[in-house]
C-alpha cells in the first residue's frame, strides 16, 4: 500500500528553520528541496543542512522526501551521496526526460544505499514530467515498477519547454495533465498535481485543486503552509462523499447477494464502473484516517 500523499510541502534545503517548521506542519509529505529553491551556490549547504535535518529531526507521520536535482545536471551524484545516510523515505527526480533517465538515477541511488546499509528498493522515487520528453515517454517511464511509487506534473517547467504561455486555467497544458494521471494510473502509480503559485488566493486553490481531483489526481505540490488545509481538505472525501459510497457499496452487495446486477439508487442507474468508483472514495477516505 502506498503512503498517503495528499500534501507534498517543499521547503528549502538549505533553511534548517523552514525544515523544522515543515516537520511540525499538516503535510503528508515534507520535500526537502535541493533543485529550484536553492541557489547554485548553496548546493552544498543544503546537502549538509538536509542530511542533518534527516538524521535528527522529528517529522512524525510525514514522509521525508528530498528532491534532487536532475539526472543530467552535476549535482545529482553528490545530491544523493551526502544525502543519503539520512535514509530518506525517497526522492524526488526532477526533469525526468526516459526510462533509460529514471533507470540510471534508480541504479545510482540504489548502489549508494548499498553502501550505506540500506536494503535495496525501499527507498521511493517520484518522478517529475515536467519536459516535451517526458511527457512523449511516459508509457516508459511510467512501467519502470519498484520502487517507483508516483508521476509528479510539472506544468511551468513543462511550459517554458514547449514555449507555451501560462493561465490561470492551465489549459495549454491540459494534455500533459491527463496524460500523467492515465499513465499513473496504468501503472498503479500515484498522480501529483501541480503547484499553485497564488498564495493569497485560497479560493483559486480550492478551485485548482478539485478539477485535478476531477482529473484523477491523488495530491498537490504544496509551497507554503497556508495550502495545505485547502489541499489536505480538497484530495479527501468529503463526509457527503463518503455517506453516498457507503450507500452504494452497501446496497451493491445487497443486490448481488439476491443475484441482481445494475440497479437504481436515488434515480440514479448504479453498475460495476460507479460502484468501482464508490470503493476508490472509501479507500481514500480510510486512507486519509475518515473512516
């Protein structure tokens, strides 16, 4: 089973402050960012400030996840050697371009951990499709198997690569959205959506963050602790959902214990796919600790 991930708050590698403050917080996931929040020179600070951070402090339930930067940049093979006697529940690949790029980061991190004790596999990775690449290869990418656990969409990295303009709809790269949660999904992988970037705008959140959840999106890039309510609240049933998939699953069995099929519930044809649909929301709900 995999952990949940409604929230994925990303905190600077480099700010033991801002680490220890996310390690306190509401988030599922706390990503210790050593790739986009980091200056160039400040890469090394942020291994040493992250590996300490892993090593010492206090996350509680949250998964300690550290996003690195990408397999083609210099910084990946120190990223992961002095990051990793942390143990880290997993990391986060950015710019994920191949298979054959996810592959070499995945044997990369796999021999480090070798070194360090670490069983094989069961540190979690998180690609990010975020490139035309990327997203071309995403059947690949997407059938790499353990311990690959989850597609991350990168919608701006992917914009400025394909030259399209951003939206507050993000209907220029709605294709690539759909495309990550199918091959997600496929694969029985999970699907993270992406970031909003308007952090007075909580409505707009709420807003961005049921249409990924229309999409089939199982949680939300976070970048400030005032989203996570809203994210948190938003990627789990809400008492209402749940109340109905209890109802229909209760009376689908009712129905197929006397040797009936599809039925209606509340004038409402009920069959396989909205009963299938109805156990997703309390798999979710008991997830989330609902039920």
């Amino acid at each position: 089973m995999l952990p949940l991930r409604r929230s994925l708050l990303f905190m600077p590698g480099d700010s033991t402050r801002k680490i220890e403050k996310a390690a306190q917080l509401d988030a599922d996931s706390v990503v210790m960012d050593l790739e986009d929040a980091v200056a160039p020179a400040n890469k090394a600070l942020a291994r040493q400030t992250t590996c300490a951070a892993l090593q010492t402090m206090d996350f509680g339930r949250r998964e300690r996840l550290v996003r690195l930067n990408a397999w083609q940049t210099p910084f990946f093979a120190d990223d992961v050697a002095e990051t990793i006697a942390g143990r880290p529940d997993g990391y986060v690949i950015p710019k994920v371009n191949s298979a054959a790029d996810l592959a070499a980061a995945r044997d990369f991190i796999a021999a480090q951990a070798r070194r360090h004790g670490i069983e094989a596999g069961t540190i979690a990775l998180l690609a990010i499709i975020e490139t035309a690449k990327g997203v071309l290869n995403l059947r690949e990418i997407a059938q790499l198997g353990p311990p690959l656990q989850a597609l991350i969409f990168g919608a701006d990295d992917l914009a400025a690569d394909i030259g399209a303009v951003r939206t507050p709809s993000s209907i220029e790269v709605l294709y690539a959205r759909s495309a990550v949660v199918i091959a997600a999904a496929a694969n029985g992988l999970q699907a993270i959506d992406i970031v909003f970037f308007d952090l007075n705008d909580l409505a707009g959140l709420e807003e961005e963050c049921r249409f990924g959840r229309q999409l089939g999106y199982t949680g939300k890039m976070v970048i400030h602790p005032r989203q996570l309510e809203v994210v948190n609240r938003t990627f789990a049933p809400s008492p209402e959902e749940i109340a109905r998939a209890q109802r229909i699953v209760q009376a689908a069995r009712d129905q197929a214990a006397a040797g009936l099929g599809a039925f209606a519930l509340d004038g409402r044809m009920v069959d396989g796919p909205i009963i299938k649909q109805a156990e997703n929301v309390l798999a979710r709900a008991r997830a989330a600790g609902l039920l």
